[in-house]
C-alpha cells in the first residue's frame, strides 16, 4: 500500500521487497499495537539499538520489570544501516578481490579456471588465461537484504516480549526527572491517549546521527547520502566522493572501488590521523591499488546538483574544493556523495530539560564513571549519544551490561575499567585496543 511504501521510505529501508517486508515486520511493524503500561517499572529504556536491547533484555532476564521504547527500528544502526549491511557488502567484496587475484596469477596460488565439457571432462583448451570477474551489484545489495532480514528477528519485538521486555513504539520524552510520555506514531506530546512511563531507573539510549556539515554551500539541498541511505542503492554508482577518511567511509571505499565504481576520498588531514603513521601509508597504498583515490589537505566549499535522482536513475552532483596541491580550484562530479565525517549525538527533543539531565548538544549526556547522569542520578546513559566515550557497537552493549549492575544492583561498575579493541574491515585489516 502507499501507506507502507511511505513508512519504508521515511524510515530509510528501501525498496519495499519482501527482504525489507521481513525486516520492517520485525523491527517496526506497521500495526504493532503498544501494551498497557505497568504501573511503575524498575527499568524504562529510551531507544532501540544496541544499548538498548541489551539494557533492557539483562534487566528482565535478571527479574526487572523492564520496557524499551523504540522510535525507528529496533536494531538500530548496527542491524539496518551499519554493521550487518556493511560487513555483507565486504564480503563480497573480498570474495570479487580474491577472485580476480586467483584469476590473474595463472595457477600461482594452486587455483585455476577451466572450462568443463558436457560429460564433466576437461576440454582441450581447458585452461581459461583470461577471466572477466563479473559484479552484479543488485544480488549483490539483494544479498545484503537478505541476510539483515534474516538476522532482524533476534532484534525485533518478539523476540523481546519472549524475554519479558515490553516494547513501545514512538518517541520517548521525559516530562519529569522520573515519568516519560511514549509519543506515538503521528501524535503529539502531550496527547491523553499517549502512554506515561514512570521509572524508578532510566536508560538514554538514543545513539547517534551522521554529522552533516552546515558550511558547504548546497549541501544541504543536494541529494547526498550516509551510511544511513547508502544500503538502499540498487544501481551501482559510476562515480563516488566521500566526505571523510574514518572507519566507514574507507571501508566503503574499498568495497565501492573493488565493484568498480570510480572513488575519490577526500581528507582534510591525512588517513587515519589519531592512528599509527605506517599502518597509515599501508593501507593507503593498498587502497590506491584498489582503485581509489585519495585528496588530502581538502577543503570542500560546494556542492551543486546537476541532476536529481528520478525514475531510478541515480542523481548527479558535482563538488568544488580547494586541494593543497593545487593553486587552482577542483570539480569533481558523481553519482553518489557519501558524507562520512563522524556522529552526532542523538539528545535533541526527548526532555532532558524536563528530567535535569546535563548534556552537550552535539556531544551527548555527561555522565560519570558508573554511566550515571551527573545531574539525575536515577538515569544512566549508554552508546553513541554518551559524550566522550568510544562511538562502537560492543561499546554500547558493554556499557548496557554497567548500567543494569549499577542501576538495579547497587553494582559500582566503571567505565575507566574498559579496555576498548576497536577494527575496521578494509583489506587489510586496521586493528587498535585500548
């Protein structure tokens, strides 16, 4: 129905295939009907993804009256536009990669390709000496689907309830320092029919957002994209500019350039600048003889659209930057201008206000060393809306699992404790701990 299809397309899963029917049904189902509140629950959680599942889930588990408010897709990030996705298109990937590398070392790794007669014997000629990979990048993203709608159920609603967590669709906004109003799905705070959560402990876990610069001129009317759309493409761009040089725009990058897509990443420093110098150069020269390119010292100053998307065909958009290198200025066109520079902290109309709870706008709450607010001591925070804490998936669940403790159990669990390995999956690998 058109109403699906436009709950599919303002919830940034896209096509409406039966994959993506699949995942929706599980993490946000159209006709989900929210339960009759308890009168008073032990644990309340604000949002949906990692953090918030595992919060909620230990805290019933472990014998808490416990719900989880969920205001897009249960799963979060890390299920619909992150983790999952990304690491099936690196498959893939890699898989194409190493094809190719077989293909072309003529036996060198004990790998050939012959051609096979009908009777299963080899033909005379049987030693194939030049093989076309072939990318189809559709089954390629179809596959992606498949395997996200096939993980969703382990997020979903169900799967929660089984466990003794209730689960609220909507918005959830704190209205005092210990009840929070439910906003549905096309109500407004403050409607009689929404439903009031009283607590006697909270968890944010609201996460986080792609930060999207407000100083590039037509940027912000241009039809770019993030993480957060880029798994809805279905065709596969000729031409890529990413906005940024961290974890995701370079393992996209690599992944787009191996599919062969044309891909240009722009710095504004060089790679990886809070990292090691020759895991740096490493990786670049890798990257490099994968096909994409690299710009440093960059300083993007406009992005005009030549064409927007329509009818399935991708948009074209053209970039002006100033480059180091260069005295005069650059223009770079593409199909796809994948903005990559970080997070953003999702603290913004949920009433924090209302509940005396200290944060940073962009940053997020300020919490101490028990993931406490410093200002509510009855709400914790956990994941990618927490200022000054790592921006990871396994964060996110390890500080949950510091939250029910300290929350429930007079636990005094720190965060200081935390020894953090971090990876990202280009090939080669870029591996940290602490």
């Amino acid at each position: 129905s058109q109403e699906d299809i436009s709950l599919s397309e303002s919830l940034s899963i896209w096509p409406l295939d039966s994959y993506n029917v699949d995942l929706l049904n599980e993490v946000r189902h159209r006709k989900y009907v929210n339960p009759d509140p308890l009168p008073t629950y032990d644990l309340v959680v604000i949002g949906a993804g990692a953090g918030g599942l595992v919060s909620s889930r230990q805290a019933a588990r472990r014998g808490a009256k416990s719900c989880m408010i969920s205001a897009e897709l249960a799963g979060g990030d890390c299920l619909n536009a992150g983790c999952v996705p990304s690491k099936a298109l690196l498959r893939c990937a890699k898989l194409i990669r190493e094809t190719r590398k077989a293909a072309k070392s003529n036996n060198g790794y004990g790998v050939s390709f012959r051609r096979k007669s009908p009777d299963g014997s080899d033909t005379a000629n049987d030693s194939l000496l030049e093989v076309e990979v072939h990318v189809d990048f559709p089954q390629i993203m179809q596959r992606m689907r498949m395997l996200r709608s096939k993980i969703a159920p382990v997020d979903g609603h169900e799967r929660g309830a089984s466990l003794g967590v209730q689960t609220f669709q909507g918005k959830g906004v704190f209205t005092s320092p210990s009840t929070i109003e439910v906003v549905e799905h096309g109500k407004r705070l403050g409607d009689p029919f929404n439903p009031q959560l009283s607590f006697r402990k909270a968890v944010i876990a609201t996460g986080g957002r792609p930060t999207v610069p407000t100083d590039i001129v037509g940027l912000k009317d241009a039809p770019y994209t993030t993480n957060l759309g880029l798994f809805n493409l279905q065709r596969l761009p000729e031409r890529m500019v990413i906005l940024g040089s961290g974890v995701v725009a370079l393992e996209m990058a690599q992944a787009f350039a191996i599919f062969g897509t044309k891909v240009t990443v722009l710095e504004r420093t060089r790679l990886l600048s809070k990292g090691d110098d020759d895991a740096a150069e490493a990786l670049r020269a890798t990257l490099e003889k994968d096909g994409v390119e690299f710009l440093s010292g960059v300083s993007v100053e406009k992005v005009a659209t030549i064409r927007p998307p329509s009818d399935g065909e991708l948009p074209l958009m053209s970039v002006s930057l100033t480059h180091k290198e260069s005295t005069d200025p650059v223009m770079l066109e593409c199909e796809c201008l994948l903005v990559a520079i970080g997070r953003t902290a999702n603290v913004q109309s949920i009433g924090l206000e209302s509940a005396n709870i200290q944060y940073h706008h962009t940053n997020g709450i300020i919490v101490n060393d028990l993931a406490q607010s410093i200002s509510n001591p009855n709400v914790y925070a956990v994941g990618d809306c927490v200022a000054n804490v790592p921006r990871l998936t396994h964060v996110s669940g390890e500080m949950a699992k510091v939250v029910v403790q300290n929350a429930l159990f007079d636990g005094e669990w720190k965060l200081s404790s935390f020894i953090v390995p971090a990876v990202m999956y280009t090939e080669p690998e870029y591996a940290v701990v602490g």
